[in-house]
C-alpha cells in the first residue's frame, strides 16, 4: 500500500507528501520516497523515508496509517501528542483496540474503515437498502474471493458487509452468521446468513453478495482489479479531516466521507 499511497499523493493536485514512514531495519531506510514510485519511479521528492514517527509528521497535517494494529496505535498517541489527524485503513483490531481507536479519537478526529475503497462503502449502502426493502423472503449468502497469501477468512470487507445485513435485519452475524458448511448439514436456517471464501492466484478482492428469492436472484458484487483504490478514498478521506474546523474531534467512518451516513 505504501507505494499506492505515494502514487496517489504525488498525482494529486491538491496533497502533498511530508512523510513517509518504514519500519526499522527495513532496507527503504535513508531513500527518497520517490524511489518506490510506480508512476514516477526516481522522482525526487525530498522526502526521506525514516522510522522516525515524530520527523515523518513534522509539518503533516493528516497520517495515512495502513500497518498492523500494534502499530497504528503506537502511531496514534504520537498523532495525539503533534496535533495530527489520522486516517487509519489498518485491519484485524481486537474490540479492546477498537475502543482504543475511539478514545483517540474523542482527542483528535480520526477517519477508521475496514476498507477504504470507495465502491465498497457505497456497496455497503447498497447491501443495506437491499436488506430492508427484500425483507426476510429472500436467503442471503455473501462469496468472497482473495489472493493465495491472505491469511484470515472470511475477510473484514466480507464480515463488514456482513454486519450490514445482519443490522438491517435486525440481528448480529454472531447470531445468524454461518461460515462453515460441511457434510450432513440440514435444511438452510431462516434467516441465516452465509458465508464462502475463495483464496487463489493473485484475486485483489471480489465480494459478491446473493440475495435468493423464489423465482428470482439479485446479485451485488464488487471486484477490485488493483490496490489503487484503497488509496484514492485514503486520499478522500485525508481531505475529509483537512477541511473540519480547528478543534473538532471524532470518530468518523467512509460513510461520513462520502456523504452517505
């Protein structure tokens, strides 16, 4: 992601790059961070990649934060402390994490989603009208598809989509939720909501959800085809925090950025 985002930012009319932040040891350490340009690979752009949390933000107004959750919160009291607002696209939080991330934000106004792409939050949305207006008649069952290296299924998109519908029927996944099918299993729940993992070659990410009717289907899927996305509504969401007055605070999600809460 890190190369997107540097992408993004020196393509962008209206940012610019004040940091760029590796972890320690890596070899990046000391580069310009135009050296891990896509579209400008060895454009100078004077800034130095560094471990260095407090020289990457010195003079940023917004951190673009997509690392793990030990680290983003390591990066959060630094942000708390500089006065910096923060967009965090950082997934696999515990609930005790995420309560962490809020408090945060109740000091500086953070934007936090489970994905950053701006066609998924707007699926969601979608998911959610879908949900209510279909009503129970109609059996739900969520497919996802990702690359050979991803580790943990289903994944949050799908499981962020999944809360969705689980909210718009009126229960939880933990409740309804199925991720598992195997064997003798019965009869499909009412109600239940259901869950396939696809993991293979280099899939970015595809989500499909089925809403199954008698006599009818309706599909709403979303297929990405390049990281690229995720840093185009990083960007949105890093200007999002840039235009809220001195002083406001709060957690805010992609919803709030894309005008959709």
């Amino acid at each position: 992601m890190g190369r997107m985002l540097i992408d993004a930012v020196l393509t962008s009319p209206d940012c610019r790059l004040s940091g760029a932040l590796d972890v320690p040891g890596s070899p990046a350490l000391g580069s310009d961070a135009g050296a891990f340009s896509g579209a400008f690979a060895g454009r100078h752009t004077g800034v130095v990649i560094t471990a260095d949390l407090h020289a990457a933000l010195a003079g940023a107004q917004v951190l673009i934060d997509f690392t793990r959750p030990e680290g983003t919160l390591a990066h959060l009291a630094v942000c708390r402390e500089l006065g910096v607002r923060a967009v965090i696209g950082t997934t696999g939080f515990t609930p005790e994490q995420k309560a962490q991330i809020a408090g945060h934000a109740d000091q500086q106004a953070t934007v936090f989603s489970a994905n950053m792409s701006v066609g998924v939050n707007v699926m969601l949305r979608l998911l959610r009208e879908a949900a209510l207006a279909l009503g129970p008649g109609y059996d739900i069952e969520l497919v996802e598809a990702h690359h050979k290296h991803k580790v943990d299924a289903p994944s949050g998109t799908a499981l962020a989509m999944g809360e969705v519908l689980a909210a718009a029927r009126g229960t939880t996944l933990q409740a309804d939720g199925v991720f598992t099918r195997h064997g003798h299993t019965g009869e499909r729940a009412p109600g239940s909501i259901g869950f396939a993992s696809v993991r293979g070659g280099d899939i970015v990410g595809e989500h499909t959800v089925l809403f199954c009717g008698a006599g009818e289907r309706i599909e709403i899927a979303h297929k990405s085809s390049s990281r690229a996305n995720y840093a185009d509504g990083s960007l949105r969401a890093a200007r999002f925090l840039a235009a809220l007055p001195a002083g406001r605070t709060g957690l805010f999600g992609m919803a709030d950025v894309l005008g959709l809460a």
